[in-house]
C-alpha cells in the first residue's frame, strides 16, 4: 500500500476542525481569526491612550515592535501553547485545525498532539532530523514513521516545514518580510486596528497593506495581533492577491497561539517518540 494513500484523510498535520468563540457581545470583524475577541474593559489599563491605537505607524516602527518581542523570545527556553492554524497550501484553502504545541528553542525541538491522537515529533539532532508521525484513529496501528521534514509527503497539508514553527521563527519571518519595505514612502500603508483579545491576553493590532501586486507580488495584507506586554505576535492573518469562490478573503495563512505559556522546563522526554506500545517505526524514503 501507498505511503501516500495511508495518510489520505489524516494527513500528517491535520487536526480536528478549529472551534470559532464567538463574543456574545459583539460579532467579529470581518476576516478576523478564530480566538480573537474584543477586550474587555479592564484591558484598556494596559493601553497607552485610545488616540494611540488609531493613529498611523511606519513599517520601521512595525519592525522595531516585532524586534523587540523577538528579543524578549530569545530569553524564554520552551512554551506550551494550543496552535491553530489555516493556510493555502497547493493552490487549496486547508480546513481550519488546532493541535497541542511543545516547543523548545535549544535544541530547537516540536511535539505536536491532535485530539485523536495524531502525534507529530521533531528534534533537532536526534533520528536522524527526521519528523517522527504517527496517525490517529484506527491508522495508529501503523505504528510510528520517519519522514524527512522537507519532503513533499510532510508538506502536503503545510507552507512551511515543521523546523520553521514557532513563535520566535513567525516573528523573524514578519520582521524579514516587512524590512524591504522599511523606509518606504509609497506603495505600502501601515496602521492600528482596534485592540482585542487572544484569549485571556490583550492585544495591540496593527496591519500592513501593500497597493498593488508590483508592489509585493504574494501578500496584499498582513494583520498581526501584538501581545501588549510581551510584544510578540499571538495571531497573524496574511491574505494575497488571488482569490476564489472557497477564499474569498484571498486567505494565505492564519495562525493563532493560545494559552501560551512559558518556561515549563521541557525535556528531551517531551521531544521522544513513544514505542511503548511495541509498534515498529517505518523508515520512509520518497
């Protein structure tokens, strides 16, 4: 049987569908990701001033928000977080999906658990670098399997390869994608969005409009919902120039991190593929 038959329908990194928390209060904006709410009065303590959260900003002010929450990043060893995600992969606008993150920066480590059981493993430097995935359901008897993470049967349901998760990773890649156009004066608007909430964690919004496709060919908007007090991007919605009956919205990626919580003095345990049960794991090579 086919490798990639067995993961139809199951696919390595498809979770159960994302639960969409609505306010009772208020529906959400248009294009605003699951998990986002308005916030709550009390929040507003943490807020410089409301004529602040409306007034224009620059991409090199966007830049120097994100550098420092890439900063602060780089001081926390590992987080747990609940994950959920939606991107065009293929040309395909995929299900929204949630998971349960581990993640550990040094070495840069990643277990990723589904409601049904799926599991997907990778540590840097250990089985050979390979993603270590086992199915839910009734496919988990197949036991455990090595895939290379670059491969095109780890990528068939992502954009991005499961070494470029995480936080710190998202953040560097805003920071790389907006510094082309720091200093620039036409072509591209900046500015703030109302707060909200990810959770229980108040959130600065800011987004970054391109004009026109000559002036950023793949992305034509950028939203990201900046932790107020750590200064890291807890959501991020960037849509593109194309879009379609299923995507309306032009969506090209959709990330939420919930319930994040840091410093929980992970092990090289965490990061372990689990034999226990005595089922093999299959070396599968493309």
């Amino acid at each position: 049987m086919k490798i990639a038959a067995l993961l139809t329908g199951g696919m390595l990194l498809s979770y159960a569908a994302l639960e969409v928390v609505k306010d009772p209060s208020a529906e959400p904006a248009r294009g605003m990701p699951a998990r986002v709410r308005q916030p709550k009065p009390e929040s507003q303590q943490n807020v410089e001033s409301t004529e602040e959260s409306t007034e224009s900003l620059t991409v090199r002010q966007c830049i120097s928000l994100l550098e420092k929450g890439r900063s602060w990043l780089q001081t926390m060893p590992d987080y747990t977080a609940t994950f959920h995600r939606q991107e065009l992969v293929q040309g395909e606008l995929r299900e929204a999906t949630t998971t349960e993150l581990k993640l550990r920066h040094d070495p840069f480590s990643v277990t990723m658990r589904s409601p049904d059981g799926q599991t997907a493993v990778y540590c840097d430097g250990a089985n050979d670098n390979r993603l270590a995935v086992k199915l839910g359901g009734w496919k988990k008897r197949l036991g455990w399997m090595n895939l290379d993470p670059h491969s095109s049967i780890a990528m068939q349901e992502s954009r991005y390869p499961i070494t470029d998760l995480g936080l710190l990773r998202l953040t560097e890649q805003l920071i790389e994608r907006y510094r082309p156009y720091a200093d620039a004066t036409e072509g591209v608007e900046c500015a703030w969005l109302p707060d909200e909430m990810i959770g229980e964690r108040p959130c600065r919004v800011f987004t970054v409009s391109s004009a026109s496709p000559e002036d950023n060919p793949e992305y034509r908007s950028s939203t990201v919902w900046l932790d107020q007090e750590w200064s890291i991007p807890l959501a991020v919605t960037n849509t593109g120039w194309e879009t379609n009956a299923t995507n309306r919205e032009g969506l090209l990626e959709h990330y939420v991190y919930e319930d994040v919580r840091f410093n929980r003095r992970l092990s090289s345990r965490d990061f372990a593929a689990d034999s226990s049960a005595g089922t093999t794991v299959a070396e599968l090579v493309e």
